[in-house]
C-alpha cells in the first residue's frame, strides 16, 4: 500500500518439548535475516507451545495519506503488472508428496524469501493507481476484489502470466492443495475462461501463493519501465498480464 515499515514483532508456536530447540532458532535467524534486509528491528513478540511448528511476523509501518495505494482506486485502461511468478503453492504440495526436484524447491525457496521491499518502494516513483498483494486467495482471488472495489473487469492473457518452472507438469500430476481447489471453486463465479484452457491451467492461476509478488495497475506507457526495473533488481520474472476495462457481466476474463 506504500508504507514503509517501520519494526516488528515475533508470532511463534513451537513444540518445544518434541523438536530440538536448534530449529526454533534457525527460525528465528530466518526472520531476523529478512527484517535486517527490510531495514527494520524485530522489538519483540509472543511465543507459545504448539504441536505443529507455526513463525510469523506482525510488522507496523507509516504512510501518508496522500500516497496511500489501495486496490479500489484502478482505472478503466490501467495496465496490471505481476511482479513475481506463479507456483510456489503448488511446489509446496509437490515438497510434501515427494515429487519435487532440488531444482524445483530451489527456484521456490528464492520467490518467497525474495521480499516485496522494492516492488513496493518503486510504486511511488510511478503513477500507479492502484495495488494489491497474491497469497492465500490466489491471483484470481486477489484480482478479484480489486476488480469488485475498483467496479472494473479485468483482461487476462493467460500466456502472458509468469509461472514458476515446472509448475504445469505437477499440477497435471496432482500436486494441488485443497486450499488452492476451494479457491478455483470461488473463482468460477466471476471468472470467464478461456473454452480450451485445460484444469490445470485454471488451477495455476488459482494457486493460493506464500509470500507472491505484487499485481499493479497502471498506465500502460509507464507498466513496461516498472516491470523491467522489477525484473533487473529481483531477478524474478516480473511481466504485464493484462489490462482493466468497463465493468461486464464477469469481474475476470482469461483469454
């Protein structure tokens, strides 16, 4: 949203009694290594026990009002830029069942553990109108509520959309969470597809994402530059994957 953070606090649930107390802490180092990259102090935080293994981070940070980016201020002609590929959900089933390659789990590790910092910081250089972050709810999910707060429909070039390597044989293959199904099951209620695109191919775009990347609209003479510049300091493939129009009976088309 344009905030620059500011600190934050630790949120841990641990086994402490069932798993050595060296993992925790190589837990903590993983959290204390990304806030160092973002520049900021982890000032505390809460613990408990807890039978299944659960880190996270409650981060505060500061905006003006005037540069506040929300996701229900898009324009009809507005250019939307993906900043990250799609995949990591579906790598992360293929990790529990087994079929993951090194190469696989590799190219995940660095898409989520590559923070949004630059992304964000370079929306302010740009007139961008409008933002929103791809996780749990998948692209479709997230893109969704954009397009419902803006009162617009998005244009999506499924070919255009980045996708992590491999990703389309593990979803033929089976390797999909039931979050990501249950988001798929959401999404066909606004979403128009494209008649000869296979299940797999609706499933990747409905992949409930960890730690994705940014979804920007914008001016389409500026989304180019930015993606560009996205791509040159995070190494990730950063493209445009549609545009938004006048609102239409479905919120998303998938051409």
């Amino acid at each position: 949203m344009g905030a620059k953070p500011l600190f934050a606090l630790n949120i841990v649930g641990f086994p402490i009694n069932e798993l050595p107390k060296e993992i925790l802490s190589e837990i903590l180092k993983g959290g204390s290594d990304k806030t160092q990259e973002a520049g900021i102090p982890i000032v505390g935080g809460h613990s408990i026990d807890d039978k299944e293994p659960k880190y996270g981070l409650v981060v505060s940070g500061e905006v003006k009002k005037t540069r506040l980016i929300k996701n229900s201020e898009a324009k009809e002609g507005d250019v939307l830029v993906l900043t990250k590929p799609l995949g990591t959900g579906i790598i992360s089933t293929a990790i529990k069942n087994d079929n993951a390659t090194q190469a696989m789990i590799n190219e995940a590790v660095i898409c989520m553990s590559t923070l949004n910092a630059f992304a964000g910081k370079l929306m302010n250089e740009f007139s961008v109108h409008a933002a929103t972050d791809i996780t749990g709810f998948g692209l479709l999910g997230h893109l969704s509520e954009m397009c419902q707060a803006s009162q617009l429909t998005a244009e999506i070039n499924y070919n255009s959309i980045p996708l992590l390597n491999d990703v389309q044989s593990l979803a033929k293959s089976g390797n999909i969470s039931s979050g990501t199904k249950r988001n798929l099951d959401y999404a066909t209620q606004f979403t128009s597809f494209n008649k000869t695109m296979h299940m797999e191919e609706k499933l990747m775009i409905a992949d409930a994402q960890t730690s994705g990347g940014l979804l920007v609209a914008m001016p389409e003479e500026e989304a180019d530059e930015y993606a560009k510049k996205c791509a040159e300091e995070t190494g990730l493939n950063a493209k445009q994957i549609g545009f938004l129009t006048t609102l239409k009976e479905n919120r998303i088309i998938i051409n």
